[in-house]
C-alpha cells in the first residue's frame, strides 16, 4: 500500500469520526434540550385567515368579558358632588364592588375569614380583574386615545380582535395636564394637548434642557411590540411601527391602557396591569 494510499484513509477516518462526534454531541443537546422561556412563532393561517377568525371570534370575547365585569361591579356613572380632576372631569363616587345577592357589608364584616371562605361569600370584584381576553392578552388603548394618535401620527393602535373595556368615565382625565416641579410658574406646559412625536418639540424647545428633550423624544417614538408591528404576528389590520411609551404613559400620566405583566408564565398565571402614572 503506498504512502499516498494509507494518508487518503487516515484523513477519512479522522473525518468520519469527527462527524460522529458532532452529529453525537447535537443528538444529546437536542435530546437534553430544556423548555425555552420564549413561545415559538410558528404561522400556519394566513393573515387573513387569522383576521378574519378572530374579527368573528371579537363579539362573544368581548360579551363574556363584559359579563364579568357587570357581575362583579357596578359600572354606572355616579359623579361625585363637586369632586373633579384638574380640568373638570368627575370623579366616580361609591362602593362599586358588587355582593352575592342576600348579602350585606355589615353581615360580611361580622363574619369571620373562616365562614366567608366556607360559604363561598367573598366579594368576586376584590379577585384579580382578568385581562378582556387573557390567554391572549397584549395592550389594549382606550377609544379616545387610540383616535388621538390617528389624528396626530396616521398611526392606528387599533386592534381587530378585542376592544377596551372599562367606561370612559372611569378612566383617567385625557390627556393629563403635565406640572414641572422645577417650573410651577409655568402651569399646565402641555396646553392641555396630548403630547406626541408631531409636537413635542414645539411645546418644550426652551423648557427643556437638550438631554431632557432627547429622552422625551424616545418615549414618544413608537417601537415594534408584539401585538403592534410590521410582521404578520400582529393584531393590528395593517402592519404598524409599534408603540411608544407614552402611548400607555400619556403625558406621564396614565390613559389606563391595559397589558399584560410580562414576566409571568404559563400565561394563566400573568396577572393583568393598567398602566401607572410616572409621575415621580
């Protein structure tokens, strides 16, 4: 056998047992593979499909949430008697958990944890409020701010498969007067507008410092989010720029956007979050 011959079958050997060794060290990483953090992202409807299905799916989501909502609380608009926001909205009046029928606050104050747990009489309205549609989840924008934005930006926070859900007049006065602690002399410095990329500029160039305008800038700058983007992963009609932070945030303050907490899993166990003033 020639020298030649005897490296030709060395390198093979050498070749053939690498590629052993490689395809055995894939098989065990695959076979010892842990659950991912992530959920995969794997279409198999059409867009459209999907749309469509869940558009005809939106009237009885929204029927049962809304359901929910009205066995457990009283949703009727009570105005407090000379109590309002700082331009004038109403604040809500009244004790609007709703009880089991029979039961009063003073028989279920007399009780003891024991016998309102044994008798099943805890108010429903004091357990966590679920998300409209939570094993899907995902922000969902008030009426009023979602036509602001369009009007503003051409941007449309809509979404095709669920509405918000709690009445205007339980939701925070729009858009929120911003006060700066460093220049109460100046009032209300939004003049009463909600602040957007399209105008930001224009209300603070002179109030603002440089950086302070710059970090404005980017909580108004929309980025892709998982029901607002520009794949097919969405829950908006047309592909969207996403989300800025003071879409949920606005004016600093809060328009009682909806969500999801984020770093929860398995989903059931998310609780859902309306979005908290900054201020402070």
């Amino acid at each position: 056998m020639s020298t030649k011959t005897t490296k030709h079958r060395w390198m093979f050997l050498v070749l053939f047992a690498a590629s052993v060794f490689a395809l055995g060290i894939v098989y065990a990483q695959e076979s010892g593979k842990k659950t991912s953090s992530y959920s995969p992202v794997v279409l198999t409807e059409e867009f459209a499909t999907i749309m469509a299905r869940m558009k005809a799916a939106k009237p009885e989501v929204i029927k049962r949430h809304m359901d929910l909502l009205n066995e457990r609380y009283d949703l009727s608009n009570r105005p407090a008697g000379g109590v309002t926001m700082s331009r004038g909205k109403p604040i809500q009046e009244g004790v609007r958990v709703k009880l089991p029928p029979g039961v009063t606050w003073e028989r279920l104050a007399a009780m003891s944890p024991e016998e309102i747990r044994e008798k099943n009489l805890f108010p429903a309205g004091f357990f966590p409020l679920p998300h409209p549609n939570h094993p899907e989840g995902g922000m969902v924008f008030p009426k009023f701010h979602i036509e602001e934005i369009k009007k503003q930006e051409g941007r449309d926070l809509t979404r095709f498969d669920l509405d918000f859900d709690l009445p205007d007049h339980f939701l925070p006065e729009f858009p929120a007067p911003i006060y700066l602690t460093t220049r109460p002399d100046l009032g209300d410095v939004s003049q009463g507008k909600l602040v957007t990329i399209d105008n930001y500029y224009e209300l603070f160039n002179g109030i603002l410092n440089p950086k302070q305008i710059e970090g404005l800038r980017l909580l108004l700058t929309p980025f892709p989010q998982q029901q607002f983007n520009q794949t097919e992963d969405r829950r908006s009609e047309r592909p969207s720029r996403g989300v800025a932070c003071f879409d949920c945030h606005a004016n600093g303050h809060t328009n009682a956007t909806t969500h999801l907490v984020g770093d929860i899993r398995p989903q059931e166990f998310r609780h859902r979050i309306d979005t908290p003033p900054c201020v402070g």
